[in-house]
C-alpha cells in the first residue's frame, strides 16, 4: 500500500471519526474536554489500523487487545475509559452488521469488577521522593515549573484546581509557619488547603518572579508563548509542563499530575491524618468511597507507622510522666511547708490568748459534740 493510498485511507477514517463525534455532540451534548479524550483515544487507534473501517470485518480480537496494550503504563482508570470509547465507537460502527461477532464480544469492565481488582503495581500510582527531588532539581530551572510540581505535591490539587488560582490565593502566616492556598474553583467545592511543610518554590514564584505579583485578581500560573504571555494557562499545559520535567529528569515511566494527588493522599494518610482532615483537604464529601482509590498505603506500611510511633512514645511517655512526678512533689513540698508555717503560727495565736484569759480570771471550756 503505497503513502498516497495511507493518507486517503486516514482521510476516510477520520471523516468517520468526526461524523462519530459531531453526532455524540447533538445527541449527548458533550462539552470540549469529552470531545478531545474521544478524539485522543481514538485518533491513535484509526491510525494503527491502516484502512477504511468498512473493512473491519476482518478485524480479529488480538488486533484490539494489541492497541489497548500501549496504554498499560497508565492507570487502570485510563485504559477503562479508553476501552469504553473504544467499544462505543465500534459498537457504532456495527449498525450495518459490519463487524465479526468476536469484537461484539468486547465490553468494558463494570464499577463491581474494578471495585474487586487489587491494583497490580500500586508504583504506577505514586511518585517516589527521589522522582520527585529528580524532577525538581533537573526537570526544569524555570521557576514557575518548580512551584507547579511543589504546589500539586505539597496541596494535593487537581490540576483544574491549580489553573483556577490566583496571585492573591497564596498565603503565609510567619507566626505558625503555615501556608494556605485558596482554589477558588473546584469539581466538588471551592477550599483553602493548609500545609506545614514549607513551599519554598511557590513563594518565590509568588514572591519573585510571577509577572502578576501583587495583582489580586490575575492569574498565578501564566502562559510564557509570545501570543498569550501572561494569560492564564490551561489544564493541558499543565500535564505537558509534568511530561516534560519528566523527560527532562530521566523518568522512563509516564508521569502524569494525578499522580501527583495520588501521592500527596497516600502520604497524608501514612502521616496519620484523620480521614475527616483528607476529604476536607482534597475536596471530598464526608465519608466518600474515594479515599480508597487514592490512598495506596498496604499492611507494610501500616506496620512502619506503628512501629514508629512506639519507638517514640516510650521515651516521650516516660519523660513525659517523670516531669509530671517532678511538679507534683514540688508542689506538695510547698503546700507542706505552708501548712507547718500556718500551724506554728496558730499554736502562738492560741497561747498568747490562753494567757490573756488567765490573767484576767477567765478559762476556757470546750463541750463534747453528740
């Protein structure tokens, strides 16, 4: 098959695509980002397979489990919301009969079925500490990039989240060494995040070198092309800005900002952090199944975090009990000592007045009590 036949057959294949689209718009309503994860997920797939789709018929199951299988360095999450576009675009394309009955076989797995798997490789779902100090020393030097991966690592927020702040949604308090950042746009509700961790990269950003310094109500995180400079970046720029770092510092593996979320969740949970604290901090409703999505923390970990903080209680417990004994006994010294002082003092009292009533002819009588 020669490139003039490739791209004609491309061209045909596309037109489907954007006729499968445009009629997902009309009959779903879908909004822009839905139109690109369609568009992203399926632009590959009818490039891999290099001929029209009217010929899908011989199309076997090996060939669709052998595109999926590209996707396996992502999150389950990815490669089932891939497979489910995937199989609405076939299942589409199946209304003439079209297709070999195998591919109709093909189904995404259901919410009890994700529900049940154990995450093979929970490593695909967090960033290590020496990642993220790869990322941060070698992945970029500019510092609006440093702050970005700082500010999803230390907050935990959704990259929706970040783009949505402002200059002014960056607070230090000096006097508790806490800084909170305001997202005053969320999927869930608007919130402050605290953190006592110090965000060294996202108060010089804020600090320093953000064009909008002091500008409260212009954007925190800006584009730097020659034709949007300083405007505020989209939720793409975002993920490109992370895949670059990564590239930049070596990571192999495909890094991605929900990772970052996932990280920052698992860590907060391994700290001890109430459960209440975790939804309020990452915008959850009380008592939401998604803690266990994003909290990746196993039997292994459990047990360092006991073993911890038995290693330091004892000595923090026994110090803790021996001042305690300390001020007590001191304060008992002195309660004693104050009570032999008041006791000589009323045995004068008493004499001096015994005598004064001697002298003038005067005793005292005291009456037994029934």
């Amino acid at each position: 098959m020669n490139k003039s036949t490739d791209k004609t057959i491309l061209q045909h294949n596309e037109k489907l695509l954007n006729d499968f689209i445009q009629n997902k718009i009309h009959r779903d309503g879908i909004n822009k980002i839905s139109q690109k994860t369609i568009a992203h997920t399926l632009i590959p797939f009818i490039k891999y397979n290099k001929k029209p789709i009217d010929f899908f018929n011989t199309i076997t199951e090996q060939q669709i489990y052998q595109f999926i299988e590209q996707y396996s360095l992502t999150s389950r999450r990815v490669v089932i919301n891939r497979i489910k576009e995937l199989c609405r675009f076939i299942h589409k394309l199946d209304e003439d009969d079209k297709l070999p009955s195998s591919l109709r076989r093909i189904k995404p797995p259901t919410k009890k079925q994700i529900d049940k798997e154990t995450p093979p490789n929970i490593e695909h779902k967090i960033i290590t500490s020496d990642e993220y100090n790869l990322l941060i020393t070698k992945g970029s030097s500019h510092p609006m990039d440093k702050a970005l991966l700082e500010t999803m690592y230390l907050f935990g927020c959704r990259p929706s989240e970040l783009i949505s702040m402002n200059w002014n949604h960056v607070k230090e308090d000096p006097n508790t060494g806490i800084t909170t950042i305001t997202v005053p746009h969320s999927k869930t509700k608007p919130r402050e995040i605290p953190t006592t961790q110090y965000p060294k990269y996202l108060l010089d950003w804020v600090n320093v070198y953000c064009p909008n310094m002091n500008k409260e109500d212009e954007p925190l995180w800006v584009n730097r092309s020659y034709k949007n400079r300083d405007a505020r970046i989209q939720e793409y720029t975002v993920f490109s800005i992370i895949k670059t770092m990564s590239k930049h510092a070596g990571i192999t593996r495909n890094i991605h900002p929900y990772m970052l979320r996932h990280t920052c969740i698992t860590r907060d949970s391994a700290n001890g952090m109430l459960r209440t604290h975790i939804e309020s901090k990452h915008g959850w409703v009380k008592g939401t199944p998604m803690l266990k999505v994003y909290d990746h923390n196993g039997t292994e970990d459990l047990k360092k975090y006991l073993t911890e903080n038995i290693k330091g209680d004892k000595p923090e417990t026994f110090t803790s009990l021996k001042k305690e004994k300390e001020t007590m006994e001191k304060t008992l010294s002195q309660e004693i000592d104050r009570l032999k002082k008041e006791n000589i003092m009323a045995k004068t009292v008493f004499k001096k007045l015994i005598t004064q009533l001697a002298e003038n002819g005067m005793t005292l009588h005291f009456e037994e009590e029934h």
